[in-house]
C-alpha cells in the first residue's frame, strides 16, 4: 500500500505543482498531501510565494555623454492564483526581470543630462515598475517595489564633480569673507568719522565757551 501512495509536504509560504502523467493537474497549498502514485500522480516541484529581491546593475550613458552605473533594486513575489504559471512559463525568472530593467534603463537614461538623472531618479524607478508590472504578471509575478538605489557615474567624472563642487565651495566662501571685510571696513570707517565729528563738535564747543568767556 505504502508504493501506491506517496506523502508529500508542502512548507509555508510555499505551493507545490501536481502533476498526472507529466501533466499539470492542481496546486498543493502548504500541509500535508497524499498523491495516488499508481495514478500517475507526482510532484514536479515547489513554488516559493515569499517576496523576493533582485539587485540589477546596468551601465549605460547620459545625453551629455557620461557613462553611469544605476542599480535598481527590484522586490517581486509569484502569485498563488497564478503559481501554474510562474511554474511553468519561466525558466528563469531573475533574468527575465534583468532584461526588462536593462531595457528600461537604457531607454530612459540617455535622454537625460547627468544632473537630471539624479534629480530624477524616483520618475526612472517609476518607468521600471510600471514596464515590469505589465511584463511580468503575463507570468504569474507581481512586482511590489522598485527602486533606484544607486547611480555610480565614471570615476573620473566623479572626481571632476567634486573638483568642481569643491571650487564652487571655496568660491562662496571667499565670497562671503571678502563681504565680511568689506562689512568690517564700513563699520570701522563709520566709527571713525563718527569720532572725528564727535571731536570736532567738542572742539568747536571749546572755542564758543573761550569766545563767549572773553
């Protein structure tokens, strides 16, 4: 009896393929399963329903032609409505969702200046999703996040930025500290003349009370 019949356990957050003759038949939720070997009755495999991370990165270049790194980070899961087809569409699912994301990427990021790119990067993250979201529930995925983690421009035009924000830095600060001096400098002449005339009224007042003595 025991060659007849084939106990199978399925985990949490897991669904296991029933097959019949090599055929897909149902979708085991998780617990206990009895499958009719003498049937034709076999498991093809498991399906995970845990939500999943894929890190991709992509290089490519800016309209003004600087070539950059972005890493999208992309939070997906298989639906248990849809596990048959998550099973069975895919071979692999990871890359599937990388040439979506490069494809993306590609066309979004060389319409934008460098500058634009990092200020825009929620807007690119945004395209990536909604791309994915259509592409892969076909598949029996959904996409639940994705974002745009990290843009890694040339090392050498990461140098030059921080030459240049460097500069614009010592720039302002000079400017600010020749305002300073010049603030200095009024202040410090308006004192004096303030002084002269205060000296002056006092001396004219000597002289009025000699005058006025005589």
């Amino acid at each position: 009896m025991g060659n007849l019949f084939c106990c199978v356990q399925v985990g949490q957050s897991t669904v296991a393929i029933k097959e019949r003759f090599g055929r897909f038949e149902d979708v085991l939720e998780p617990g206990c399963h009895c499958l009719p070997c003498f049937l034709g009755s076999q498991l093809a495999g498991h399906l995970s329903l845990r939500l999943q991370q894929l890190d991709v990165r992509c290089e490519t270049k800016t309209k003004d032609n600087v070539f950059v790194n972005v890493v999208a980070s992309i939070q997906y899961r298989a639906l248990a409505d849809k596990a048959s087809d998550a099973f069975y569409k895919l071979t692999d699912t990871r890359k599937q969702i990388q040439s979506y994301v490069f494809d993306v990427i590609r066309a979004s990021v060389p319409k934008l200046n460098l500058d634009d790119v990092f200020e825009q990067k929620t807007e690119i993250a945004k395209a990536v999703e909604e791309e994915l979201e259509k592409a892969m529930s076909a598949y029996g995925y959904e996409i639940a996040q994705t974002l745009i983690v990290d843009i890694e421009p040339d090392v050498h035009v990461k140098r030059a930025m921080n030459e240049i924000n460097a500069a614009a830095r010592m720039r302002v600060a000079a400017n600010e500290k020749a305002e300073a001096e010049k603030i200095q400098q009024i202040k410090r002449a308006e004192g004096e003349a303030e002084s002269k005339y205060l000296s002056g009224l006092g001396i004219a007042r000597q002289r009025q009370a000699i005058v006025d003595g005589l």
